[in-house]
C-alpha cells in the first residue's frame, strides 16, 4: 500500500509546486465587460497582448449591461477586488472617482499621448480634473437616413436639420400600408435609453433638467414643447410598438429597411453600413442630431472606458493592459486584423487625421463634428449646475432618470397624458433632490 | 352509443387541448432553437422568417469564444453538489417532522417556506459581504451553499409530503422486527418514496441549473455556470440575436436532455399526492 501511494503522492506535490510556481510567474487580469462588437474584438486581439506580456494572464468576465453595473458597484462598494479592470461609462467615472474607488490615471507613459485624446472625453472621464478612466471607444449621437428615399421622394436632408424639417420629413416618408415608418426613435424606459435621446431634444428645445439651484425643469415650457413635440412624431410618424424599442430594436429597424429616419448613437455608423448586417448599407445618409432651439446639448456623449477599482491586486498589470487596448498601436491592429473601419471609434484625434479611415468609413467626419461639437459642461441654452449631455453626473440620477424615463414612455403610449406625465416627472425629481440635500 | 361518441369527443379535445397547452409552452424554446440556426440578418428580418438555409456557424463562434465546457462543468457540479446536499438535510428532517410531530411542526415549515416570500435582491448586499470575508466570492462550494439554502425549503415540504404518504403502520412493523431508525429509513422508507425522492432531487436540479441571479452576482470566471455564459451573449449595442440563442440553446440542452430521460420518474413523483 506504502509502495503504491508513495510516486502518485509525490508526483502530486510536484503537480503542486509547478501550478503554485506558474501562479507565481503570471499575474491575472480580471476584465468585466459588455458584449459589444468592439469588446469583442478586443477579446479576440488580446492573445497579442498576452504575448508580449507572458506575466499577465487575462480573464474576461462578459455581462449584460445592467448586471455589469450592478456587479461592479457591489464589488467596488464591497472592497471586494474581484476585477481589475472595469469597463465603465460616462456617467458612472466621474462619481465613482470622486468616491475614491478608481485609481487615477496620472502616470501614463508619453508613447499613450493622453492629449491625442479628444478633450471632451478627457473631460467627462475626469473628476476636478484628474482622469479615471481611458476610453475605449466613444460616441455621439446623429441622423441616419436613406437616400434612396430622400431622392424618390425629391426631399433634401441638410447637414444639420432641425427638429421641425426632421417632423416634415416624417410626414412625407411615412407609409405604414408597406412597412416604412418616418422616423425611428428610443422609446424603452430608461436613464440611457429614452432618456439619452429625450434629454438631448429638450437641450435642443432651450430646456435643461435643472436650474442653477438644483430645481427641476421638468414642468418648464421646454419640456412641454419637446415631449409633445417627441410623443407626436414619433407616436404617428414612428414604427408600431415604439415605446419598447432601444438601441438594438431600432437598429434592427432600420437595417431591414423600415426606418426612412433614425437618430442615434454614432457608433451605429460602422453597423448600418456592414453589408453583412445591413439590407440598406449602401443606401444610408448622415447628418448631425437635430437642433431646434439651439444646437447646444442637441448631440449626446458617452464613452465606454475602462478603468482600474482600487480594490484590484493587480493594478500595474491591470494598467498595462488598458493602455494596451486604448493606445494607437491597438488602433493599427484593429485595422490590420478587421479592416480600418473597426477602429474604435470617437476616441483620437490621430483616427480622424487618417485619411485612409475618412475614405473607408464614410460615417467618420459626421461622427467627428458630432464628437467635437459635444461639451458635457457647456450642454444647455441656460445656465445649468451639472456635467453630462444626456444625463446629469449625479449619484441618484440613474434612479430618477428612469423613473422619469417610465413617465415619458407612458405618455408615447398614451397611458398618461404629457401635461400629467411632467408634473409627476418633476414631483419625484425634486422630491429625490431634496432629499439627496441639493435643495433646502 | 351517444355515450360512446360523446366520450369520443372529450378524449379527443382533451388530446387538443393538451397538445395545444403543450406547444404554447415550448414555444419559446422553440423559437430560441429555431433562431440559433439563422444568420444574424435573418434572426431579426420582419416578418420572421420560418424556412430558412440553417446554419450551425453561431454555435461554432459559441465554441470558439467560450470556453462551454468550463461553464457546463461548474453547472454540473453546483447543481449536483447542491440537490445533493440540500436532500441530504432534508430526509431526515422531513422524517423528523413527518412521523414525529410535534405541535410546532406545521409553524416551523410555513417559517421555512415564508423564506422563499422574500425577494432575493433584498439579502444580497449582507450575502455578498459574508462571502466576501469567507473567501466564497467566485467558488463553486459558495454556489452549491447558497443554492441548498434556496432549495431547502422546497424540497423539504416535497419530502414532507412523500413521507406522510406512507403508511405509519409499515414503520412500526418493521420497528417490532428490530430495526434501528437507520435501518427503517434506509430499507423501508427510502425505498417505497423512491420515486417521490427522485423527482424532488430532479427538480432541485433542475432549479439550480436555472438560477441566474446568485450565479451572477457571487461569481467572476471560475466558479461562472452556464447562466452566466446566456448573459455574456446579450449587448446593449449589437444584433446578436442568434448567438445569443446558440448560447441559451447550449445553456438548456443538458438539463433538458436529462429531463427528458427522466420525466416518467418527474412525472410519477409530482403525480404522486394527486392520484391517491
């Protein structure tokens, strides 16, 4: 029995000491990410990146959304370090920096040339200005439309139409009897999906959420006349069923045809326009987002970055690697392996002064002027105390956004009227902005 | 003869209307499968397309991008390991309580059940944090505890239930005959409630296999099971409808494939009270 037992014991320690040596050698990463196509790619290019770092093993974590966020704030409010990078947006990078839960990211090596970054996703990345996250890809919103149509129908989209031209449009286009809706538009309840686009008409429209003393807006002249305005085109003028559609929904849309108008995430551009995806790609316009008012606030901003919690215990790994996936050199794999219109897009300066992308992708200038015309802190007619274009960079915002969200998808539907919709709108944000102490 | 035809025509809409419930409720599994053999451009063309050239490619980028077996092993195991555990409790307290009651048995499995009445989100904070000091974050021990103590309740009031369809008499003959408790349970009580016991472990199982919240709150990468490699499919900017199916097709598969093997055990055991 001694005799049998002794090699398999021994042969175990050995089996032992070489997995704990090989855990010692290499450190891992723990990424959490969404499923996006560009994460995708990342996911598929990072066997390159563990190449060159044979130390550091990558582990992805894929998760919806919405699960994503709520993992990642119970794990950074936890201390619990189960990632160490993070993909995060817009709206939650500032006010977790300001936590303190995010490693700042001040020792950036100059081949990363931070100021190659456009400085308005500088800007929404930063908190007083330290920088908490680098962006993996960013965009703006902006009008998708079908030539084709436009042409038959001997109607001409100008390079920034108002929201008004955008309603004559729909009028004209609109032939439910085959399947063609007007325009297409985020109807499904949400901070970041109907709301995303609602609040970037009522800045178009002079309004904002706010005023310089943290009352709610919501029962203002504004956000009557763009509600209204919104509930009536897209009510009539817009597909069956409007107030569940998002993002995908729509995308879905108008790919297949349905949709003469769409306006939406400039990222969407690579997407319309992939003949694999795309029954329309080579029939599809661009302008920028509607203005009305004014064209301050009337395009959206959003990254998807990636940022370090301090609860990680691998954070120079975790470091290399994010620098790794936002640098240029990452830019040039992308387009070495996908083709250059893969690109991450809305990030660099240094993507746009490619001559080669401008050609290939031609939604790239549309989304250029659109990211440069986007200012997270000059987003409103008036004066206004908040950060964000289509959200408010505030702890409960994401809370009463949605609720707000609920209210205006409950007036497309018609189970609540605009007027009645608002005043409930406003009640429920100032109540939850007394009690959060910005009001007395 | 009227008698006759008029049992005809029950039997018969009785058939339909079977068949009818049935096919509503597979539907969406169905659909599922049906889309995960479509392109990507096909999986969302309105109206859906029924015939269509089916393709096997979703499941291939499934295969090449996951690493299914990992997921599906920590499925087996945590579901396993938890119906396991989870019956081992439950025996023999449900013998406890189903051929020695006392005046508070029937308090204490109404509070065992009240329990579930709880929405799981309320206790996740204090779970997480427990977890978190006992080092149980992203461990399949973690998972296999957490789905016990959901199970418990259920498959103690199923067991309960079994046990007190056997007659007390049999017990106590075999009791004059000399045996032990042990030897009573294991060589008259288990074996008559066998069917009942298998179905209850089957739809443990089956429970676990299903959860998705737990699953994918307390775990990162290691300890991931098959709910959480469905999750990693959805995006918030992307059509990926048909792989998202492949991944939820592979996802049911096993569980589905066992569940058929076993139904008529399923089928006599949550029968079992209602016939007699």
């Amino acid at each position: 029995m001694q005799i049998t037992k002794a090699p398999s014991v021994r042969l175990a320690t050995l089996a032992c000491a070489v997995s704990l040596s090989t855990a010692a050698l290499a450190e891992t990463v723990t990424i959490g990410t969404v499923n996006n196509g560009d994460m995708i790619r990342m996911q598929a290019l990072s066997s390159a990146f563990e190449e060159a770092h044979p130390d550091i093993d990558l582990e992805w974590v894929i998760l919806e959304e919405n699960v994503l966020r709520q993992r990642l704030t119970t794990d950074i409010a936890a201390n619990s370090g189960q990632f160490d990078v993070m993909t995060i947006g817009m709206y939650e990078t500032p006010i977790w920096g300001d936590n303190g839960w995010l490693e700042p990211m001040d020792n950036l090596p100059a081949s990363y040339d931070v100021d190659d970054i456009f400085p308005s996703v500088r800007g929404g990345l930063s908190n007083d200005g330290t920088l908490y996250a680098l962006p993996f890809y960013a965009e703006s919103s902006m009008t998708y439309y079908r030539k084709d149509l436009f042409e038959d129908a001997g109607l001409d989209m100008p390079t920034e139409p108002t929201w008004d031209q955008m309603r004559e449009f729909a009028v004209a286009l609109h032939d439910p009897a085959n399947e063609q809706y007007g325009i297409c538009l985020r109807g499904k309840a949400g901070w970041g999906e109907n709301m995303a686009l609602v609040t970037t008409m009522v800045n178009a429209f002079g309004g904002s959420w706010f005023d310089m003393d943290w009352n709610a807006q919501l029962d203002g002249e504004a956000w009557h006349e763009a509600i209204n305005f919104y509930v009536d085109i897209l009510g009539n003028y817009g597909p069956p069923g409007a107030s569940s559609n998002g993002f995908n929904e729509n995308l879905a849309l108008f790919n297949t045809g349905k949709c003469a108008m769409w306006i939406d995430a400039t990222v969407a551009g690579s997407f319309v326009t992939d003949e694999s995806q795309s029954q329309v790609a080579d029939q599809v316009g661009f302008a920028a987002a509607p203005m009305q008012e004014t064209s301050k606030g009337s395009g959206w901003l959003w990254a998807w970055a990636l940022a370090i919690p301090v609860s990680s215990d691998a954070k120079d790994a975790a470091q290399e690697f994010v620098t790794w996936a936002t640098s240029k050199e990452y830019s040039e794999l992308v387009a070495q392996e996908y083709g250059i219109a893969a690109i991450p897009p809305g990030t660099r300066n240094s993507t746009y002064e490619n001559q080669e992308y401008l050609d290939t992708a031609e939604f790239a200038s549309m989304t250029l002027s659109q990211m440069q015309k986007a200012d997270p802190n000059d987003q409103t007619l008036n004066d206004s105390p908040y950060t964000g274009v289509q959200f408010v960079a505030i702890p409960g915002f994401s809370g009463f956004g949605t609720v707000v969200g609920q209210q205006v998808s409950g007036a497309l539907s018609g189970n609540v009227s605009v007027d009645q919709a608002l005043r409930n709108a406003n009640q429920v944000v100032n109540r939850e902005m007394r009690r959060a102490g910005y009001q007395d | 003869m009227d008698m006759h035809r008029a049992k005809i025509v029950k039997n018969v809409s009785v058939t339909i209307a079977a068949w009818l419930i049935a096919l509503l409720i597979f539907f969406p599994i169905f659909w599922m499968v049906l889309t995960s053999l479509k392109t990507e451009l096909n999986a969302f063309s309105t109206p859906p397309s029924l015939f269509f050239v089916p393709t096997l490619e979703n499941y291939l980028v499934v295969f090449e991008r996951s690493d299914y077996l990992k997921f599906f092993w920590n499925s087996v195991v945590i579901s396993f390991g938890s119906s396991i555990l989870g019956m081992l409790i439950a025996v023999p307290g449900a013998y406890a309580m189903a051929f020695y009651p006392t005046e508070r048995t029937k308090g204490l499995l109404l509070w065992m059940l009240s329990t579930k009445m709880l929405p799981p989100v309320g206790v996740l904070v204090p779970i997480y944090l427990l977890f978190r000091d006992t080092n149980l974050l992203d461990s399949k021990i973690g998972l296999i505890i957490i789905f016990t103590l959901i199970n418990l309740p259920i498959i103690v009031w199923m067991v309960y239930t079994y046990f007190r369809e056997v007659p007390k008499d049999i017990l106590e003959a075999v009791r004059m005959d000399g045996a032990h408790v042990w030897g009573e349970i294991r060589h008259v009580l288990l074996p008559i409630s066998l069917g009942g016991l298998s179905s209850t472990f089957l739809l443990s199982l089956i429970l676990s296999w299903n959860e998705a919240f737990w699953s994918l709150n307390l775990t990162t990468s290691s300890a991931a099971p098959l709910t959480a490699l469905i999750a990693s499919y959805s995006s918030p900017e992307g059509l990926f409808w048909a792989k998202l199916s492949a991944a939820s097709t592979l996802a049911v598969a096993p569980i589905l494939i066992f569940g058929w093997i076993s139904q008529k055990q399923l089928v006599r055991g949550l029968t079992f009270g209602a016939v007699k």
